[in-house]
C-alpha cells in the first residue's frame, strides 16, 4: 500500500505558517502549495467520494459547536488533562493517546 501521511505533510512548516496552531485565516488567501498539499480526502483519480457530504456535515456541525459552546476548546493541560494525552497514538489516523477533548459550555 502506498500512502501519503497527512499528518506529517499538514504540519510542514515549509508549507504552513505556524503549522502546529489554528488558524482558519490562513485559508482566506491560500497558496498553490497550501493548496497542492492539503489531503484531508485523498486526491487525484481515488479521491473520497464522500468529500462534499462530509464537508457539508462539518458546516453544520461547527455552526451547533458555536452555538452550543463559549470560548471553543481549552488546551490540553486544562482540566486534568496534560500534554501527553494529546500525543498521536497512530500517525497515520492521529486519534490523541487521551481520546478526548474538552470544551465549556455556554454561560
């Protein structure tokens, strides 16, 4: 099996600036690389063909998000959690060792 490993390739500070922080404004201006190397489905001829489904699903499940929660996820070292729960335990699908993620709730 040949694959790309996207997790490596989405945080190539070539590529990305700050690769390891959030930062959706980064997509309001992309760059050919940014654009040639970002493989969230695949690409070329065996690209998923649930791309614009999922897409689709993740716009309205980050609207709920916002709408249910304030101040989006805390970092990891925040109630209880610490740094070595969010180390990778695969780097080819990327699930964090601590398998969960904090976020508050709307006041």
């Amino acid at each position: 099996i040949v694959g790309v490993q996207s997790y490596t390739r989405h945080r190539d500070p070539t590529i990305w600036t700050r690769p390891d922080s959030f930062d959706p404004a980064r997509w309001d201006e992309p760059t050919k690389a940014m654009k040639d190397n970002f493989y969230a489905f695949g690409g070329g001829s065996r690209i998923c063909i649930g791309m614009h489904f999922a897409q689709l699903e993740l716009r309205y499940a980050l609207a709920h998000f916002y709408r249910t929660f304030s101040g989006g996820v805390k970092p990891a070292f925040v109630e209880g959690f610490t740094e070595e729960d969010m180390v990778p335990m695969s780097y080819f699908l990327c699930p964090p060792r601590g398998k969960r993620c904090f976020v508050a709730p709307r006041k």
